[in-house]
DNA sequence: GAATAACTTAACCATAAAGTTAAAAAATAC
DNA sequence: GTATTTTTTAACTTTATGGTTAAGTTATTC
C-alpha cells in the first residue's frame, strides 16, 4: 500500500542541506538544533549523522553550497552595456540589489565572520577558487573603461570590490540595528533608491579620479 | 585573617557586565555560558540571577552600556578643524578607525543584527535616546559647508552617516570572509590607509555635488 | 545591639542538547 | 540471488546547560 519510495541519496543530502542553511542562518551555528533541521527534513535525524558525521560537518557543507550558488549566480550578471561607465553603474546596482534578495547567504557570512572565518578556512582551496571570478568581473571592467579613457589608472580592483561590497552588505546585515537607533526612512523605497545611487556616484568617481591615494 | 572585603554592589555588577560583555561579543547568545561568565568573574553564578534574572536579562544589559559607552567616546571628538572639508575628513577618519578600535562593539552590533535587533528594540527609549547625538554631528557639519560653499545642499545627513558607518563597520566585521576569500592585502597597513582614503575621497565627492540623486 | 536587608556560597536539579546504538528493511549493483 | 549501500525507526546515553535552593554572612538601619 505504502508507495516504493525510491532512494534519492543526492535529493536526501539537498534537502538536509537546505533546511540546515535555513536554520543555521537563522539561529547561528550554536542557536541551531540538530533536532529541529531534523524534524523539518524529509529524513532523520540518524541520516543527518550518516551523510554529514556531525554539526560542525553539516554547517561547513552549508557553507560550501551557499558561497557556491552565490558566485555561480554572480557570474551570470553578463549584459552587453555600451560603455565601461554604464557597465560599472549597473554592476554596483546589481550587486546592491543582489545582496538585498539573498538575505539568508548574507546572515550565514555575518555570522561566519562571528567565527572569524575559522571555518572557512578550514575549507582550504575548497573555498578560495570559488571567489576568483568576483574580482576579476570588476577588474575587467575597470580596465576596459581605462582603456577607453573613462577611467583613470591606479585603482586596485579588489579595493573597488571591498567598497561596493561594503556597501551593499552593511545595507542588508546592518539593517535593524540602524533602523533601531535611526529611523527606517532608509529603508523606504526612496531611501534606498538615494543609498543605491550613492553607491553609484561614489564608486564612478573613484574609478574616474584613479589613484588619488598613491 | 580574611580581608574584610567591603561592599560594592556597583562594582560586582561592573564586573559582571564587563566580562559577560566579552564573553557575549565572542560566542554570541546562545553560544555564550553562563557558568563561564560566572568563573571568570570576580563573584558567582548565583549573583548573575540576583542582579540580572537571566541570560537574556544580562545580554541587555550588556548591549546597552556597549551603545552608551560607544556614544559617549563618539561625543568627545569635536576638534578644531579650519574648515568643513578637514573637518569632514577628520571626522571620516576618525570614524573609520573606531570601528577599528573596538571590535568587540562591532561584533555585539553585529549579533544583535543576526536577532534581528530584537533585544535593542525591547529596550525601546532606553536605546533610542542614546543615538541622537551620532547623526546630529555630521548633520551640523555638513550644514556649515554648505553655509561656506565648500559642501552643495542637498544630501541627507542620515544617509551620509550611513554611508560612512557602511565602509567603517564592513571593515571590521567582514574582516575574516573577506581575507578568506580575497586575501588579506587590504588589511596591511597600507591597504587599510588606502581603504580609509577612498571612504573620505567619496564621502567628500558626495558632500560636494550635494542632491545628484532627486 | 537587634532586626533587616543586601549579599555570598556551593551543592543541587531538570531539561535539553548532541550524538549513538542496534536491528531491520528496502533498493540497487554485481 | 547475494552483497552492498541506503534508509528507517525509536529508544538510549552522556554531558552540559540555564536556573534554583537553602543556608549562611556581612553591612546597614533603627
């Protein structure tokens, strides 16, 4: 009567995965319960051991996975912009929204940063490879404008990608402790267009002065 | 034999607070122990209850002497720059190397984030109040570039705090995922000058050209 | 100087947590 | 059709956790 129910390891561990991912950054590693992500998969707690050894095991392969769609993500950005200035505009645009629609990826980072990075670290190589691409779309991009004289040189790209990273994650991560202490008028539909377009303005004038900090 | 040991209430609940704070700042709530709490303090568990009902009695408490202490050193700035441009600058500077200094702030902000500032918003009036101070010291300086016609009218001096809180707090916090993946040259010496100099170049740029974004 | 309130100590408790055991069943591979 | 891997179930263990009890001590108040 009870259907066959065939076996699906990989479907198994996805679905462990992606409960886990919702409660890891929901809680933190130590606010998680391993019963919880439990009860709400399809499987057992028991599968979770078998697949995964422990805790510590399950919230690095959460890890892995999400740094691991994020930039498969990121690197499908690709439009065909007319000029290096309108290309750099859309890619801080698109960053800064980005960050807003994943929401979860960005409280699993806040809370790795809790742990120092340890346990990415701990991933080696693993994880490393995975960020290559982010600073090489930027530093393309930058040169291009160079080339064509938008932009000035003497920029380095990873100081370009630490400021519009800083930007569009302190908009998500810091959201309510700056609401609480300073209004949500930020956090309007026009308050955030103003923060976007800050980003914006700020990021073309630093690519367009170059390197003014010798 | 035993020294009389005066009493000092205030002084144990100090004490507490004091390494509570650290302890909170380095695991996080529900990573936090009370029993450790209680060891490395000076007095015992029980006196935790007796003065702070529960842990999350005590996380309160920690996190409003961690705003008002923060507040507090923000207000004794006030040097006497020659114009509103150094002034401005100096303040972006200042701020930029604050966040530096106190980490362990940083990372309660960023807990609390994770709670979604649940904790700071219980504490209603008690928290709010203590934040008028922040954005009322770049608005004032602002205005008077803008009264000189070196700063153009126009931004919103909510948002320029944001914005420098951005770059300032992204430094600190992101620290770990960001070397991780990215490596750790812009948290050398000069990449941090560098860093820093780009957060005040756009800060400026951003005062200058005023309301860019209607 | 007795009463009272503030404070201290350490043993104790109930619960909840991560992780395990063990036996069996079902699907798949060979 | 035998061996292997995957999956299920549920009871169990160990340890650590937040929190309490209860008795005692010290300063302060009257």
């Amino acid at each position: 009567m009870a259907k066959p129910k065939a076996r699906n390891p990989e479907e198994v561990k996805r679905n462990i995965l992606e409960i886990a991912s919702e409660e890891f950054a929901e809680n933190g590693f130590a606010g998680a319960r391993v019963n919880v992500i439990a009860e709400r998969t399809e499987t057992s707690k028991r599968m979770i051991y078998y697949y995964f050894d422990d805790k510590l095991g399950l919230y690095r392969e959460v890890l892995v996975l999400a740094y691991r769609q994020m930039r498969e993500q990121e690197a499908a950005y690709n439009d065909a912009p007319k000029s290096a200035t309108e290309a750099l505009c859309n890619f801080v645009r698109q960053t800064f929204m980005d960050r807003i629609r994943h929401e979860g990826f960005m409280r699993l980072v806040a809370i790795e940063n809790i742990h120092r990075a340890e346990n990415l670290d701990a991933l080696g190589a693993r994880f490393s490879d995975v960020n290559k691409s982010a600073v090489e779309t930027i530093a393309k991009l930058y040169r291009e404008g160079v080339a064509s004289g938008e932009f000035r040189a003497g920029c380095d790209a990873t100081e370009l990608h630490w400021f519009i990273s800083a930007l569009a994650t302190f908009n998500v991560t810091n959201r309510h402790t700056f609401s609480a202490a300073f209004g949500s008028a930020v956090y309007s539909e026009k308050g955030q267009e103003n923060l976007c377009q800050m980003a914006v303005d700020a990021v073309l004038h630093l690519a367009r002065t170059g390197r003014d900090h010798q």
